[in-house]
C-alpha cells in the first residue's frame, strides 16, 4: 500500500518529496493510516486537528489521543476547537456543512499561514462511493456523479483508491492505533445509513462492487471531459469578454437546437444552476437581472450579459495634473504642450488646459447631474445622454465622471467631453488625457 501510495504521487505531483504538506487527523483509522504511511515515506509535512465539541469526552479523548501520538514522534501539530453548534444555528446549516465549513476554512489559512503546498485528507473509496449514492439522491449532474476528486487544486486525497477493507487490514498488519468515532455507527445521517444499510446489501450483490465503481468513476470522468470541452466550444463561439463583463449572445444561441439546454449549461460554469430561474430571466424585461454567488446576469434586449459583483466602488480618485498616476481602476497619463482639435477617441482626449482647475477626480455621476456635450448648445442630464447611447445597465454603472477642481465635469469618460473645456481657435495651451 505505501508504494502505491508513492506510486500516486509520482504520477500526480512533481517532486512530490520536495514538498510541504498539511495532514487533516481526526485520529480516526483513515487518517492513522495516512499519517503512518507519510512517516513512512519520510515526506515533509505537519498535522492539523479539528475538535467540533460535538462528542464532549470522546472528542477531547481523540485531542489528547492525536496530540499524545503527535508529541511522541516530535510531529508539528496544529489543533483548532469550533463551537460547532453555534456555527450551525448562526449560519442555518446542518452539523455536517457547519463542520466542513469551518474546518476547510481553517485549513486554507494554515496553508497560507506556514506556506505549504498541499492539504491531505484521508478520504478512500468507500468515502466515494457514499458520496456517489448521496448525490443520486438529490438529482445531481454528472459532475456529481464523478465524486471526490484525487486532487482539486491545493487538496489531494491519495488513498481515494483504497477501499475501507484494505485500509482496516493495513494498520492491522502494521499495529496502527486509532480512536473510533461513535457516530460512525449511527443511522442517523444519509452517509450513515447508506453505509451500514445499503452497501452491505450491494457487496453481496456484487462481489467486484469497489473495482466496478473505479470503473464507472472513470467512465464518467471521461464523459466529463468531453462535455466540459463542449460547453468551451459554446462559450467560445457565443460569449464575447468586453471591458467590464461577457456579453452572451442568446440570440444566437436560440437559433440552435436544444438551445436551452446548451444555455444553460453555459450559465452552470458562472454559477447559475436554477433552470426555472433562467427560464423566467429570457422571459423578462430589459434590465432584469439574477444573482450566483460570484455573478450577475443581467437580460439585455435578446442578450445576456454577466458581470462580476463588484463591492461598491464609488469613492472619488484624485489626480494631479501633469502627474502620470495609476490608482485602482484606472491610470491618467497627461502630455502636454499637445496641440490639436478633439478627434472624439474614446480612451484619450484633447482639452483646453487653461480652463482646468486642479486636482483634476474621477467619480461616479450625481443622480440628475447634467453637462453640455461638445457641440451641442444645451446642457443635457449624463442619465438621458446615456439612455440615448442605449446603453446597457452594466455599461451605465460602469460610468464615471472626470471632474475639475471645481467639481465641473470635463469628461463623460469614454464617450463624451464637456464643451466648456474643447479646443478653440483661442486655446494657449492643451492638454492631452490618455486613460489606460
């Protein structure tokens, strides 16, 4: 079994030994076996402990039990307790994602905190197989279907392939210690019940059952790829990145058969999983929009556009001009002596330098705010200029104001200057403002 293992890293991490890497123990025969096998191959790592006060003594004896085993074989040990229960009420989650939750928190700091490559857990076959009938039962995706992933980013998990059987004979044969978790044989979670009342029913069916679920999990990985590089074929052919969002052509799309379904999956890779929820949106008037938990989707006419949620970004930025500065989201560069007549370019444009009153600031436009666009001989409100560029309501938010240090707006950045500050024919000296 350890020369398997080795044989996993070998094959999935370069200069695996060269490594760090941050054990999770629970003091259970899983991560026994896993924290065994990594002294074993003498690699470079450390041990961190969850205790949820879920189990009151037994939870402290699993503690003291990791901690005395840490201790006699001069492992660095981390231990973390959570209020678990608290975490849970506070959240409205279950033990369970409370648990998961706070642990995985906890771990990624770790791995920032001691600078270390890799989070190993002891998760085995038996784990994947659970999981797999877990998400049958919620209906899930294949993506689900596939289970726990060997590796997933900074977390892998090398004794996936080890069945619960092969795991139990190991640390029999090696005199491995462990502490045995009493909510292992209650029935009172999904995971539980699937594991002492229908796996056993399974193994009697089916004496291959562990080596056929490797199969399967590979078969459905496969499939896996191939539609991932399906829906990348979509999105390259009808998503278009612009400056501050995707612009996702539906009515394109549409003219496809099984459209919504392509466009749904599409969407699935932004977070949108709620079909009924996309369906009402393409029904929708302009403007209407929906949230996942890192997007917005936003109905445009007979398109859709997805932006990032952004935090709130409406603080004033100040130049100074003449000082080439990049602050946040946006860089000025002034070039002056510069003379011309504003040609009307988008990101860079030609004023009357006189008239400017310094610090020059970049905010967003006040609501009812007007200016007189070049040319014109009227003021105009900047909402109705823009309603008239038929802009869509990513664009409009993403719009800010140059302003003088009067407050004066000189620029509707991108689109429009104010013609107070146009050059004339009785212009000294100009200025040209470049944003990049």
């Amino acid at each position: 079994m350890i020369d398997k293992v080795k044989k996993i890293f070998e094959n999935q991490i370069d200069s695996f030994d060269q490594k760090k890497y941050l054990l999770a123990i629970s003091g259970g025969i899983d991560s026994m076996v896993l924290l065994y096998i990594f002294q074993e191959l003498k690699l470079n790592f450390e041990v961190a402990h969850c205790n949820f006060n879920l189990r009151a003594e037994e939870s402290e004896s699993e503690t003291n039990f990791v901690k005395n085993y840490c201790n006699r074989y001069n492992i660095f040990l981390h231990i973390k307790y959570f209020n678990t229960e608290d975490y849970a009420y506070s959240h409205k989650v279950s033990i369970q994602i409370a648990a998961r939750e706070l642990r995985y928190t906890w771990f990624r700091e770790l791995l920032h905190e001691q600078d270390i490559d890799y989070l190993i857990t002891a998760h085995h076959l038996n784990d994947q197989l659970e999981t797999f009938f877990i998400n049958v039962l919620r209906a899930t995706s294949v993506n689900g279907l596939t289970g726990i992933p060997l590796r997933n980013e900074q977390i892998f998990r090398p004794l996936l392939m080890f069945s619960r059987d092969e795991i139990y004979q190991f640390a029999q044969q090696h005199h491995i210690e462990w502490k045995e978790d009493s909510s292992n044989a209650s029935t009172k979670y999904i995971r539980n019940k699937i594991r002492h009342e229908i796996v056993p029913v399974l193994e009697q069916i089916s004496p291959d059952l562990y080596a056929n679920f490797q199969k399967l999990f590979h078969h459905l990985e496969e499939d896996l790829l191939l539609k991932k590089a399906y829906i990348q074929e979509l999105i390259t052919k009808y998503c278009f990145p612009e400056s501050s969002y995707t612009r996702l052509r539906w009515d394109l799309l549409q003219k496809e058969a099984d459209s919504f379904v392509k466009l749904k999956h599409i969407l699935l890779t932004y977070g949108f999983d709620d079909e009924n929820e996309i369906a009402k949106l393409l029904q929708a008037h302009t403007g209407k929009s929906i949230f996942s938990n890192q997007f917005e989707l936003l109905k445009d006419r007979e398109q859709l556009l997805i932006k990032t949620k952004l935090l709130n970004n409406s603080q004033n930025i100040t130049f100074f001009i003449e000082k080439n500065e990049s602050k946040e989201i946006i860089s000025l560069i002034f070039e002056s002596p510069f003379r011309e007549i504003l040609t009307n370019k988008v990101r860079e444009i030609t004023l009357d330098k006189d008239r400017l009153v310094e610090p020059i600031s970049i905010r967003k436009p006040y609501q009812g705010e007007t200016f007189q666009p070049l040319g014109l001989k009227g003021r105009k409100k900047i909402s109705k200029y823009l309603k008239d560029l038929k802009l869509s309501k990513f664009d409009k938010e993403n719009i800010r104001v140059l302003v003088d240090g009067n407050d004066k707006i000189v620029w509707v950045i991108g689109y429009q200057i104010d013609d107070y500050f146009k050059v004339n024919e009785n212009t000294q000296k100009t200025i040209k403002i470049i944003t990049t």
